[in-house]
C-alpha cells in the first residue's frame, strides 16, 4: 500500500516534467523570435532564456529528476 503512492507519483511527475519542458521551450522561441525596435535579435533571444527556459524548463527538468529518483529508489526494484 505504501509504493502505491510512488507509484502514481512516478507519471504524474513524468508527465507535469515533460510538459513543463515543453512549455518553455515554446515560450522561450515565441519571446525570442519577436522583433522589438528598442533590443537586438540577440537581446531579444537572451530575455526570452532568462524569463522563460530557465525558470519553466528549469522547473520542468526539476520534475523529472524528481520522477527519476522515485522510479530508481522506490518503483525500480517492485
């Protein structure tokens, strides 16, 4: 009964890491593909990283380590 919860903890992390990802790797290309008259295509790239693939993908990679570690600690060997 206890692993039952690592158990359902495991895809929920995998899925939530995954989309996470997803999602700022989309934000990111989005916000550093739009052209502004005040910044560089170059600036424009590095404000898209800073605000949305390092905090959302970061947040998402965090997720999936999570995922791993309960998957090689709790689920591996069941």
């Amino acid at each position: 009964p206890a692993r039952d919860g690592w158990r359902v903890a495991f895809p929920v992390l995998l899925v939530l890491g995954i989309l996470a990802c997803l999602f700022g790797l989309a934000a990111f290309l989005l916000f550093g593909s739009t052209g502004s008259d005040t910044t560089t295509p170059a600036e424009d790239w590095l404000i898209g990283a800073i605000c949305c693939l390092l905090p959302i993908g970061g947040l998402g990679a965090i997720l999936l380590a999570f995922g791993g570690a309960i998957w090689y600690t709790r689920i591996r060997d069941s």
